[in-house]
C-alpha cells in the first residue's frame, strides 16, 4: 500500500491532468508522435531522385511504384493518427511499417563492433519504442483510455 498524496501534490496532478487532457496537447502529442511520417514523404517529394535511390538501395523494386505509395502512405495513416478519423488503423500501420522499415534498414547484428553498429543498434531499439508507442495509441483509442492501475 501507498503512502496517500499531499493535498499540493494532488492538486500539481489534478492541473497538470487537466492540461494533458486538452485537446491542443494531444493533437501536438500526435502531430509530434507522427513527425517522423510526415517529414519523410515532404523529403521524398521534394527530392523524388534521392526517393527512387533509396527504394533502390532497400531492394525495393520496381522503386516508380514504392516511393509514391510510401509517400501516400505515410501521409495518409499521420492524418487518421492526428485527425482521430480511424485513429487505431493508422497507428497500427505505422507500428507495422515502422517494424518492417527497421528491420529492413537497421541490420545492426550484421554490422562489425564499432560506431556504425551502435548507432544502427541506438535507432534499432528508437524504432521499437516509436512502434510500441503506436500500439499504444491503438489501445487507448479502441479501449477510450489507460486501465487504472493501483500504485505500488
């Protein structure tokens, strides 16, 4: 059992729920969450060469089809993400393509010991917690919410 809260420190929770249950917090909270998908596909955009190399590089062929559709694709599941508009596809999407993304370009267990290999293994385990964190949002939004749990 837990010692109970002081009443400042129950007052510092209760203001600080608040503002974390506001709407603008949550859609920056999103928009941050999906910053990743959305600045990808402005980038491939911008430079469709440099798009159509990398499709190259992951053996993503033919790679005229693969960039646009990653571009799509990436922009449509950030607006069901942000917009709320069947939030648990999106996130679930982006949980999937972030697994197979990384461990399509992130090989570190093939990499020789050194700076290369530790910082494929850093961005690895990034994009696991970026996955999870997308099921996460799938949960609350199929389930309206975290299930209280008691403090130990």
């Amino acid at each position: 059992m837990s010692a109970p809260l002081s009443s400042s420190t129950q007052g510092f929770r209760s203001c600080l729920a608040r503002l974390l249950a506001g709407r603008l917090v949550e859609t920056v909270a999103l928009a941050g969450l999906c910053s990743a998908y959305l600045q990808g596909p402005l980038v491939k955009i911008f430079d469709f060469a440099g798009a159509l190399a990398e499709m190259r590089h992951f053996g993503l062929e033919p790679a005229a089809f693969f960039a646009p559709a990653v571009i799509g694709f990436e922009l449509l599941m950030s607006a069901l993400v942000i917009s709320g508009v069947y939030r648990w596809i999106g996130a679930l999407a982006l949980a999937g393509f972030t697994l197979a993304a990384t461990f399509l370009a992130l090989r570190f267990w093939e990499l020789p010991v050194g700076p290369e290999r530790a910082g494929a293994m850093n961005g690895f385990f990034e994009h696991l917690g970026l996955a999870g964190a997308f099921v996460i949002v799938a949960a609350m939004d199929l389930t309206g919410g975290f299930r209280r749990r008691e403090a130990v």
